[in-house]
C-alpha cells in the first residue's frame, strides 16, 4: 500500500526504475526475436506479420516505455537532492504521472495477450496505420496506449519545469546547477513543446479510426505526410529529450571520477540550451526523400549539421575534463568513457544522412537503422547503464557489485558493437530497413550472423546486471552518504538512502559543485540555510493510482466500443458504457482531489534530532 500511494520522489523514481526495466527487458527480447528471424537467409523462425508486430513493438516499448522512464526514474531519484529541495513542486501530480504511464505502457502490451498487435512500425506511418491496412485492432492499442503514456510525461516535465525554477536551495543560481539539472530542465521544457504535438497527431489518427475521420486518408481527401510532418515534430525533439539527460549524466560521473570540475561549464549550459533549441527546426529530415524539394530539404540539411557543433562542444568539453585528471574507472564510469566514442561514431553517420543528396542512397537502408542504435543505445543506454551504477547506492543504500558491473560493461559493450556496426555496411550494399527475409547470395549473410550474435551478448550483459542487482539487494544498506569519495554536488552531503525529507535543513550553495567547495574549505558537510525545524510533507494518496487504471479501462472501452452489442437497450455499446465508465472514474477521483482538503503533516523536530543522532 505504502507503494501504491507514495508522492515521494525517491519511491517514484524507484517505481519508474522497475516499471522502465519491466519494458526494457520486454522491447530486448523483442528485438533478439528480430534478431533470431534475420541470423540467415529465408529463415521461417517467426511469419512476416508477427515480425512486422515485433518490429513496432521493439521500437515504441524502447523508446516510450523504457528509455523515457529509466530517464524519469532518474530525474526523480536526483534532481531534487541536486538543487537542495525536500520534493517535487507537485508531489501529487509527479504520483499521477508515473500511474498513467503505467497503465498506457500496460494497454499498449496488453495487444500481445489478445493477439492484436500493431504492426504498422513505431512510427506508424498513414495510410498504413488507418482502417484500410490495419482493420484489427492492434494500431487502436498504439493511439490509446501512447496517448494515456504521454499524459504523464507531459505533466512530469510541466512538474520537473516548476520545481527546477522553484524550489533551488539559497545560493543555487542557474550557473551553479549541476549539469545533470540543466540536462533534466532542458529536456522538460522539451517535452512541454514536443510532446502537444504526438498528442494532437494520435487524437487525429484515432478519429481516422474509431470515427471515420479523414485526416491522413488520401482517398477522402486527407494528406498522408500531413501525419510524418507531425510525427516528427514531435519525433525529433524526442531523441534530444532522450539523450540530453544521458549528456548531463556523463558530465556528472566523468567529472566525479577525473576528480576535476567540469571543463567549460557555461559552454556545455549553452551547448545544451543550443541543441534543445534547434532539435525543433531539424524535423524533416526524416522526410528528404517525401518530395518536399530543394529548398525545404537544403534548409533541414543546413539546420541539421549545425547540431553538430554544440555536440561537438560537449564532447571536447568531456576529453579536456579527463585531460589531466586523476582518473578512476569503476562500472559508471567505464560506461561514461565507452559513451564518448560511440556517442561520436553515431554523430558521423547524422552528418551522412544530413546531406540531403547522400540520404537518397541511404534512407530506408539498414545504414539507419544503424545510425540511430549507435545514438539512442550507444548514447543513451550506455548513459543509462552508467547512471544508474552512479546513484545506485544513493537511491537504494548499497553499492552494486563492481566485478559483476564491469562484466557487464563488457559483454554489453562489445555486443553492442558487434552488433550494429556491420549493419552500416549491410545498408551500403543495399539492405532495406523493416524486411523480415531476405535472399541468399547477396552477401548479407555473415554480418547477419555476426549482428544476432552480438545481440545475444547485449542480452546477456543485460541478464548479468539483473543478477548484480539481485545478488546487492541482499546485502544490508550500509552505503555512505558519499561512497564515491569524489562527490561534488549537494546529493552526496545526505545519507544513502536518503531520509523521508531529503534535508534535515536546507543547505547554503556557496558556489558551482557545492559540496566539493566545502571540502575544499576543511568543511565535512553544508551550512545549513536555516534553524532546524518542523518539515511539513505532502500526503500519500491511493487517487493517481485510480485515475491511471480509470483512463485504461476508458481506453479499452472505446477501443471496443464498435464491436460489441447495445447497453439496455440505448443507441450506446457496452464498449461506450465501459469506456464512459473509465472517465468517470478519472472525474470522481478529480473531484475527491479538488474537495477534500489535504494539509499534509509535519515531521517534528524531535524525530529529525534522533535521524541525525542516529548518523553522526
């Protein structure tokens, strides 16, 4: 119960951690699956429209179900100790944001138990997304999953926004956040523009299908790149969102473990600002080859190479940090070292496909879909992995074992590469992207092979960091309140885990990397801001948890609502009735909110003296 109805950043963090690893693990298997059909030629290992199943599946569940929750979960676990707040601005709607994207994440892979399953690829493309080509309902599931998963991200970014301008500790000004923070407000402000966009693109292609709509259907007069125009509107923002949080993470542990500040701080908070900014004016270049012409694709080509120079910036930034620094090399930071080079092998190949005349020979060939692994899992997962060993001990009191982490850093890392560098060269000789067969003779075979292979070993890197996990669970949590040694910043000054209230009082921020410029004064810990005192908390609440299952059962209702009989006897289906039963649900639970006064309670000083006594 405790789990259900916490608004406690750090428990929220950890419910996105388990709920972020539940679909990474779901969209791995996915993609061995692909894999296992693509090991040789005409294989018959699974039927074209299970793969074409698999195949959007493995992008969607990878991109919104894992990647966007293990960036939360650590959004969650961190910013708030990094800028010296006690919680979120708004504890309730940081609860309610997690529940539905729950719940949306649940629908989505519930079309798996029923058996429609969308099929349309992850970025389900008009026409072959409307009722014409996809009259099951497994693209239903996709519209009604991603809009109720995308409610709560958008709220989570509106809550981090707030809170990051908000609720800094005295003397934390801008241009002493940690970088990890600016990555986090950046890509929040992020998702307040991009995401509004997927939301008016999915109602769209939900009208087309449940209401015979016809927005994106050509034949009734609507535009089929009307919907590419709006998906990727949203969809390259997206990947900034995705890999600005992985930037602010390698900048936190590089710096940690090279014992040095950060080198060009306010260039890498440009640098950030920079990207986020021009993500917004790059979208078609997944179009240069819709027929735009030459001035439009001239204009995103130009715009999409200058990313690179703020990219550039960063990675500079990150060498000369190391440069001259006493450089150790536990399991985060081998993580952190291995993402530089990827990270730029990935930025490469954008500028080819950039270059709107070469993307002609490029586009839909399997040198993209090596191109985006390289920058989303070569980037951003391998940020993830490092992270997550980084604030590990911070967010559950003990330290992951570091023998089994470097042998996960290596299984993975190796696999990676194996796998999807020989698919650069598989798209030069003309392999198409999304094909669930293909024919013998033409030389695909043996980088096929290498690239299953190299698939298995990510799997299995992943299963061996599974087993570190359960095998430090069991160990007590006695981690230190700053077990790196190296901690810079104010998430290191309180105990592993931390306390209900995060800070017993509110530190003073004296400089950039607080805590390191204390020890650098002979300080061992913060100067408090204020007396210590009464800590008022916000209440746990059972309502987000309802509202979530209220818009799943909604969305299954209306999902439904065609195929199945008349409710007693009304022009509305049982379908309608269920659906319209979800809604109220979400309103009852609105008006409980609204009308019941909830002053939440204090956590008195006696209790907080005993805290600290306890770990003096």
């Amino acid at each position: 119960m405790d789990w259900l109805t916490t608004v406690d950043h750090k428990k929220i963090g950890i419910l996105y951690l388990i709920a972020g690893g539940f679909f990474f693990l779901i969209g791995g298997l996915e993609a061995i699956l692909i894999r296992i059909q693509l090991w040789k030629p005409q294989n018959d290992f699974v039927g074209a429209d299970t793969y074409n199943e698999l195949l959007t599946m493995h992008g969607t569940t990878m991109i919104f179900l894992a990647a966007m929750p293990i960036i939360f979960a650590l959004m969650n676990a961190v910013v708030p100790l990094q800028i010296g707040a006690r919680d979120v601005a708004f504890p309730f709607v940081n609860s309610l944001g997690f529940w539905t994207f729950l719940f949306g994440g649940l629908l989505l892979n519930v079309s798996w138990i029923v058996g429609d399953v969308p099929d349309a690829g992850w970025t389900s493309y008009a026409p072959l997304a409307g009722t014409t080509y996809s009259n099951d309902h497994g693209m239903d599931y996709y519209v009604l999953g991603l809009q109720i998963a995308g409610i709560g991200t958008l709220i989570g970014g509106i809550n981090f926004l707030v809170t990051i301008i908000n609720m800094r500790a005295p003397g934390m000004t801008f241009m002493r956040m940690p970088m990890f923070t600016w990555s986090a407000f950046i890509t929040s402000a992020l998702i307040l523009f991009a995401f509004p966009a997927l939301t008016v693109g999915l109602a769209a292609l939900m009208f087309d299908r449940l209401f015979d709509a016809n927005f994106f259907d050509p034949s009734a007069g609507g535009n089929a790149v009307l919907w590419e125009h709006i998906f990727w509107i949203f969809g390259h923002p997206e990947v900034y969102i995705l890999i600005l949080p992985a930037f602010g993470i390698i900048s936190e542990v590089i710096s940690t473990f090279s014992r040095k500040r950060l080198f060009g701080y306010s260039s890498m908070v440009f640098a950030t600002i920079l990207i986020g900014f021009l993500g917004f004016m790059v979208w078609a270049h997944h179009m240069f080859t819709a027929g735009l012409g030459p001035v439009a694709n001239a204009l995103f080509s130009i715009a999409t190479m200058l990313i690179a120079v703020p990219t550039g910036i960063k990675i500079f930034n990150w060498l000369f940090t190391m440069w001259g620094g006493s450089i150790t090399f536990p399991t985060a930071n081998l993580f952190a070292v291995g993402f530089i080079p990827t990270f730029v092998m990935g930025g490469v190949t954008g500028v080819m496909l950039a270059a709107a005349p070469a993307d002609f020979q490029y586009h839909d060939s399997y040198f993209v879909v090596a191109h985006f692994h390289y920058v989303i899992v070569g980037g951003l997962v391998l940020g993830l992995f490092a992270g997550v060993h980084y604030w590990w001990p911070k967010m559950f009191g003990r330290i992951l074992n570091e023998g089994l982490g470097k042998l996960t850093f290596w299984t993975f890392f190796i696999g990676f590469h194996l796998t999807f560098f020989v698919q650069h060269f598989l798209g030069l000789m003309g392999m198409p992207r999304r094909i669930w067969q293909y024919l013998d003779g033409l030389g695909f075979n043996e980088m096929n092979l290498i690239s299953t292979i190299g698939a298995l070993l990510m799997g299995l890197g992943t299963i061996i960091f599974l087993i570190n996990v359960v095998v430090t669970s069991v160990k007590p949590k006695n981690a230190p309140a700053d077990p790196w040694e190296d901690g810079r910043t104010l998430e290191w000054t309180i105990p592993s885990p931390p306390p209900e209230y995060n800070f017993a009082q509110t530190p003073l921020v004296r400089g950039y990397d607080a805590y390191w410029k204390e020890k650098q004064d002979g300080h061992s810990g913060m100067t408090p801001a204020e007396p210590l005192g009464p800590i008022h908390m916000p209440s746990p609440s059972i309502l987000p948890f309802f509202m979530g299952l209220g818009f799943f059962i909604a969305g299954f209702g209306f999902m439904y609502a065609p195929d199945w009989g008349h409710f007693m006897g009304t022009d509305l289906t049982v379908g309608h009735a269920i659906g319209i039963g979800g809604l109220l649900i979400v309103l009852i639970c609105m008006l409980l909110r609204s009308v019941i006064d909830d002053h939440g309670f204090h956590i008195e000083e006696d209790e907080i003296k005993r805290d600290l006594g306890g770990k003096a």
